[in-house]
C-alpha cells in the first residue's frame, strides 16, 4: 500500500512538468500554424516562440493557483500553499557553506 501511495504522489508531481510542456507545446504548434500566413519568416519564428512560452507561462500560472486555493489538491501531492513539498519544507534550510 505505501509503494502505491508513493507511486501516486510521484506521478502526480511528474504530471505538472508534463501539462506544461504539452501546453507549450501546443501553443506553439498554434502559432507555427498562423505563422505560415506571415509573409516574413522571422516574424513567424517570434510569433511560434512567443504562444509557446506564453501557453507554458500561463498554464503554470493557474497550477500555482489552483495549487494555492485548493487544500485538498495541497493534501493529495503533500505541498505546501506555496507549492514546496512538505518534506522539504521539514527539512529547513540548508546548512552554511553547502550550495
């Protein structure tokens, strides 16, 4: 049951790293796709970089809040409002002279 419990919270903090790379990455396959009705390529680069960072910015943006408001999303992935895990948090600062 604990190898289950462990297997849950780990794919559950590895999933957040997943929806924002699809995120940005369907926001830049949006814009590779209005990019082609752009004369100048350049701007079609800039336009693809920009809805790509801005789908992966957003997308972590609303997880952080979702994540902040919900204490039973907070108790599920065991974090802290902010968004730090909680063993890390119990852990407390690391000691002087280690990076």
């Amino acid at each position: 049951m604990r190898a289950k419990i462990i297997l849950l919270r780990a794919s559950g903090w590895l999933l957040t790293p997943f929806v924002a790379l699809a995120a940005s990455f369907l926001g830049a396959l949006v814009g590779t796709v209005l990019a082609a009705l752009l004369p100048n390529p350049i701007h079609g680069v800039a336009l693809t970089v920009a809805l790509g960072g801005a789908a992966g910015y957003l997308t972590v943006h609303y997880w952080l809040r979702a994540l902040r408001h919900s204490p039973r999303l907070q108790h599920a992935l065991h974090v802290l409002p902010d968004g730090t895990p909680e063993a890390a948090a119990a852990d407390g600062p690391p000691p002087e002279g280690e990076p």
